[in-house]
C-alpha cells in the first residue's frame, strides 16, 4: 500500500512540475519585453512623465507577467543551506530586497503584523540580493514568520532567473504567487515618504500588503473592516 501511494504521489509531482514546464515561465515573458519596455520607462523618467512611467510598468505587469509562472531556483537561508524555491508549497508573498534599501519606517512592523497573522496559510519570503553577513545584520528585524533567505550573485552566475529577477523589475518588488507558483500579481514596494510618522507608515504599509495579501486567501471579517476603516489614513 505505501508503495502504491509513493507511486500515486510520483505521477502527481511529475504531472504538477509538466505543468509548470508547458505554461509560460516568468524569465520567458519577462524576457521577451524587458527591452522595450526598459526604453520606454527610461525616456519616461528623462521627461519626467511619471504618470506615463507608472503606467508601463503596470502595462507590463497586467499584460506580461500577471499568469505566468515564477521560474524555479536555489537561494540559501542564513544557515547557509540552499532550498529550492518549490520547496515552498503554500501560496507566496515574495519580496525581493536588498540591504542598502531604506523602508520607511512602517514598512517592516506591517509586514511582520502581516506575517504573523497569515503565516499558517502562505509563506512569506524576503529574498535579498546581497551577501550573508549583510544579509544577517538586518535579518533580525524581522519576524520569525518569516522565511529570511538570499542570493550572493557572485555564487549564481550561470542561473537566468537571478539575473532576470533582479535587473528587470528593480526592487524592493513584491511578488503574489499562488499554490502553483502562478504569478497572481506584482507590485514596487511602498513608495511613501521616508519621513512620515510612524502611525501613517505603518497603514500606508499594512493595507498594501492586506490587499496583496486579498489575492492569496480571503481575508477575515476583521482583515476587510481594518483594510476599508484605514484606507485613507
């Protein structure tokens, strides 16, 4: 019996990974436009056509990237060990980050707010771009809800999707992917003042992410009445 259902389970894997393989890859879609759109989001940004700017990058987003999947790869948690981004089976909230990147001061007490409330029904994942000892230094402002982990690029040189995932969105970006490593969504990372207060941050950021979050799980009575009664703080 257990040898028929590690057999069942086999063909299971193999056909979800087949799946997978036969849709289009993020690094595929993304990889097919970042040129064009790269040019026109630089001429944008030299006119100062920030509305014009905004409005490609949301273009490439809800026409390129939305339906694709996220590509599969090896980053390392702190300990030093590497672990596949599949290994991850809930549903993702994906933030790529790195170091030098300056939060506003709410940004990551929201996120561990978040984190600690959702974290039985989706894994949240803060990917650096940058070194270990970095990469452990601010790890610690954290929750222990969430997955810290990392790519050193110096150690990934033959692997695309690094390359792809880091240079063509630009971070901090954040990715909403569901059960089967569909792209639901992507997002820049909340762009609010660095010098406001604390309280106005911390909703600006929490809301962000509740609604992202919206797209993963269904949110509770309580999750909907804070999102609609602090959406204007």
């Amino acid at each position: 019996m257990k040898i028929k259902l590690l057999f069942l389970f086999t063909l299971l894997w193999i056909s979800a990974q087949s799946q997978i393989e036969q849709a289009t890859l993020f690094s595929q879609a993304i990889g097919e436009n970042i040129k064009t759109y790269k040019l026109n989001s630089q001429k944008a940004y030299a006119l100062q056509d920030f509305d014009r700017a905004e409005f490609l990058f949301d273009s490439l987003i809800n026409h390129v990237v939305n339906g694709s999947y996220l590509d599969n790869f090896k980053v390392r948690k702190l300990s030093g060990r590497k672990i596949s981004l599949y290994k991850f089976e809930k549903p993702i909230f994906l933030m790529t980050y790195a170091s030098w990147c300056t939060p506003g001061v709410g940004e990551i007490p929201a996120l561990n707010k978040i984190a600690e409330t959702h974290s039985k029904d989706i894994d949240f994942l803060i990917l650096f771009w940058d070194s270990k000892k970095n990469v452990r230094k601010v790890s610690k402002a954290y929750s222990k809800n969430i997955h810290i982990v990392y790519v050193d690029e110096l150690e990934n040189t033959h692997d695309h999707i690094v390359e792809v995932l880091k240079h063509s969105l630009g971070f901090p970006t954040s990715f909403f992917i569901n059960q089967d490593k569909r792209i639901l969504d992507v997002r820049r990372g909340a762009l609010h003042p660095y010098n406001e207060k604390f309280e106005i941050s911390f909703e600006l950021n929490y809301n962000a992410f509740l609604n992202g979050i919206s797209l993963l799980k269904q949110l509770s009575e309580d999750d909907k009445k804070h999102y609609v009664l602090n959406k204007k703080p």
